[in-house]
C-alpha cells in the first residue's frame, strides 16, 4: 500500500468480515512507523453533534495495514494525535 493521504477513503474487514469503508482523518510517524487515524465514512457525512468514532491503523513492514498491539503503543499514537490536533487549532 502506499503511503496514506488525508481524505483518502477505502474498505477494511471487522472481525465478523463485515465490511465497512473508513476515510483517512490524519497521519502521523513516530519513532520511523506510520499511523493512521479513520474513521467511518458513514459516520463522517451525517452532520450531527455526536463524537464520532476514530480508531488508529498502524502501517506495517510490508505497507499494509495492521491493529495497534499493546496499550502502550495506542496511548502513544493516541497521544501524538491528540498534539497534532492541539497545534492546528
């Protein structure tokens, strides 16, 4: 896979194989690994007061997409998000 943009839209699998189509909300490297940060594209088209739902894809050896592992690992990514955020506004 190459490398992810903003804006960017495409399908991925649950655990239930039931497929959902996420948009890309942000990126970000740490430490020389890339993160992701979707959400669903459903979810990011209604207009609604609601927090949306945001989960975090990591970018593995090969390009493809991979879950966060530990807690360790989703705070820091999660943590790295929540600066980014914090400096665009």
């Amino acid at each position: 896979m190459e490398k992810l943009e903003v804006g960017e839209a495409f399908t991925i699998s649950d655990e239930n194989d039931a497929e959902q189509e996420v948009e890309v909300i942000g990126t970000v490297t740490i430490e020389g690994t890339d993160y992701a940060a979707v959400s669903f594209v459903e979810d990011l088209q209604t207009e609604t007061d609601e927090d949306i739902d945001i989960f975090f894809l990591k970018v593995d050896v090969d390009g493809d997409l991979a879950a966060i592992d530990s807690d360790e690992e989703f705070e820091k990514v999660s943590s790295a998000f929540d600066e980014m955020l914090n400096e665009e506004e």
